[in-house]
C-alpha cells in the first residue's frame, strides 16, 4: 500500500511541474510574439519618421536595443516615438547589451534625415 502511494504522489508532482513548465513555455511564446510585434511596429514607425525639408527638421533618436543606437528622425515625431520605446521597455522586451558609437550628426537630404557627411 506504500508503495501505491509514494508513486502515486510522484506522478502527481510530475504532472503538476510539467503543467507549470508549459505554462510558463507558452506565456514566454506569447511575451516573444508580443516583442516582436512591438519591434515590427517600431521600426516603421521611425522609417515613417524619417522626413525633413531642412537639416533643422532632423534629429537623432537614442533607442534601446535592439532598434541601433540611434535614428534619424523629424523632430516633431520625437514625442510618439519615445512613447513608443517606453512600451517595448515596459514589456521587458529587451534582453540584449551592446555599447553606442554616437551616430553622426544629422543632416536632410532628398527629403530624408541622414549621416552628415
């Protein structure tokens, strides 16, 4: 009768860590998902972003990872876009580390904010 007991109480715990396990293997599928599209998102939104008549229209950016260290970006699009980078942060998102060279300074060529040159 012991027996029967003590593997019945070691199936149990088998299956209750295994329910665990796969509950936490799908949320962190659905948290990926989820980053992913953020990042999707993100990066046309700062390609939209990126509009200029004059070199005072451009600015740079600063990003987490992993959109770069920085874009060029109209001004006036600063507000939404940072916005934006405090959502895929505040869904902990990121999980990468890499150190910035400063981006050039920017400047507006054919209508777009690029690399001063």
């Amino acid at each position: 009768m012991n027996k029967k007991i003590i593997v019945l109480i070691i199936i149990i715990i088998v299956a209750v860590g295994t329910g665990f396990l796969l509950r936490s293997k799908i949320a962190e599928h659905k948290a990926t998902e989820e980053c992913n599209k953020i990042v999707t998102e993100y990066r046309q939104k700062l390609e939209m972003a990126n509009y200029c008549d004059v070199t005072e229209d451009c600015m740079i950016l600063s990003l987490p990872c992993p959109f770069g260290c920085g874009s060029y970006i109209n001004k006036k699009e600063e507000g939404v876009l940072s916005n934006y980078a405090k959502i895929y942060d505040d869904k902990d998102c990121s999980d990468c580390m890499y150190k910035c060279k400063g981006p050039a300074q920017p400047m507006c060529k054919n209508n777009k904010c690029v690399e001063k040159i």
